[in-house]
C-alpha cells in the first residue's frame, strides 16, 4: 500500500470521505481548503484522509475513510500514523480531530493512536446536518474534539 498526496487535476475520492461524512457541502470545503491523501493498492484507491491548516502551528484531521473491504485491517491507523509525522514535519505543535458521540470504534482508535479528549461540541451534527445520524444505537448529536501535542 502506497500513500501519496492527490494531485490538483486528480479527481478526489467522494465516495470515501462520503463514508466519513454525509455532508458534500462540508468535504468539498475541506477538500478547497485542505491537502488531501489516498493510499493505493494495486492501483485502487482504498483509503483517504484530509489535513486541514486549523490556525497556526494547528492542523485538523477533517476526513479519514478505508472502503469497506479493507476496513479492520490497520489501514485507519497507518493513515493516522502518516498524518501525525506529516503535521509534525510541516511544524505544527497540535493535530486535531473530531467525531460523533456515536462513533465507538472511532473513539477507541484515536484514543489507541495517541489522541486525548480536549472537549464537546455540543449539538453540532443536530445543528449542521439535516437528517438525524444514528451508530450503534446512539445518535449522534455532540462532536467529540481530540488533539494531540506533536513532539519535538
Ligand atoms: N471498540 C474498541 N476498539 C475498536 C472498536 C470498538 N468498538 N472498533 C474499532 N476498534 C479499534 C480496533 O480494535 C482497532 O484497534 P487495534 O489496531 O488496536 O486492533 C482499531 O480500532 C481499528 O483500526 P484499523 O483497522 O486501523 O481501522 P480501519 O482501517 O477500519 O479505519 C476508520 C478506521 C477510518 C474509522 C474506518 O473504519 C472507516 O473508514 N469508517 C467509516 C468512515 C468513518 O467513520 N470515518 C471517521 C469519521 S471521523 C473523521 O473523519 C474525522
């Protein structure tokens, strides 16, 4: 598997980072304002994530997808692990990520990946997104905001 950054001309992935957030309107924001990187195999896109300038010296992981097939199988968090030494190399001092309220396994894998709570964003998906959200039986109202400090 081989992670390279998407080329401007390419066309980006949609139906991946669609796994990650139903709203276009938000991945095509994050996808202008954003570098966005694929991990290939055999010549298949498989797997996405966006890193976003969040402030200075602060970078957001907005998106992160692996297609279905490939998912369980450590792609996520060779993804994760990618951005954390890519933010560290392009001198941020903090990456950021956010996730539902709902989402457990996503939770656990941040948290497993060095991540910390930092706080609660209140009812941002009943604010930002028009259909109701539900996983595992939970709906997903609050955006749960993780960081990590990126060392020197
Ligand atoms: N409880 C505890 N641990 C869990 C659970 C759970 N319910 N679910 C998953 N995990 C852990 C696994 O044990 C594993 O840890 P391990 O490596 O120590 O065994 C880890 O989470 C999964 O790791 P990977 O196999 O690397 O994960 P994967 O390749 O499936 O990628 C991802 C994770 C990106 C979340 C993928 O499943 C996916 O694309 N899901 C749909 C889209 C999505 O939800 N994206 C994230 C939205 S938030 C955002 O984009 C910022």
């Amino acid at each position: 598997m081989n992670i390279r950054k998407l080329g401007h001309s390419e066309p980006p992935p949609l139906n991946l980072l669609l796994l990650a957030d139903p709203s276009i309107v938000f991945i095509k924001d994050y996808l202008n304002r954003g570098d966005t990187y694929i991990a290939e195999l055999n010549g298949e896109i498989i797997a996405a994530y966006i890193l976003l300038a969040a402030r200075p010296g602060t970078c957001e992981i907005v998106n992160i997808a692996v297609s279905e097939k490939h998912q369980g199988a450590g792609i996520g968090r060779k993804l994760l692990q990618h951005a954390i030494k890519l933010a560290f190399q392009n001198g941020n001092k903090t990456l950021e990520i956010g996730t539902g309220n709902s989402s457990i396994g996503q939770l656990a894998l941040y948290q497993k990946c060095g991540f910390r709570i930092t706080g609660v964003d209140k009812d941002f998906f009943v604010r930002h997104y028009k259909e109701d959200i539900f996983e595992n039986e939970i709906q997903c109202r609050d955006m749960i905001r993780l960081s990590m400090d990126l060392e020197r």
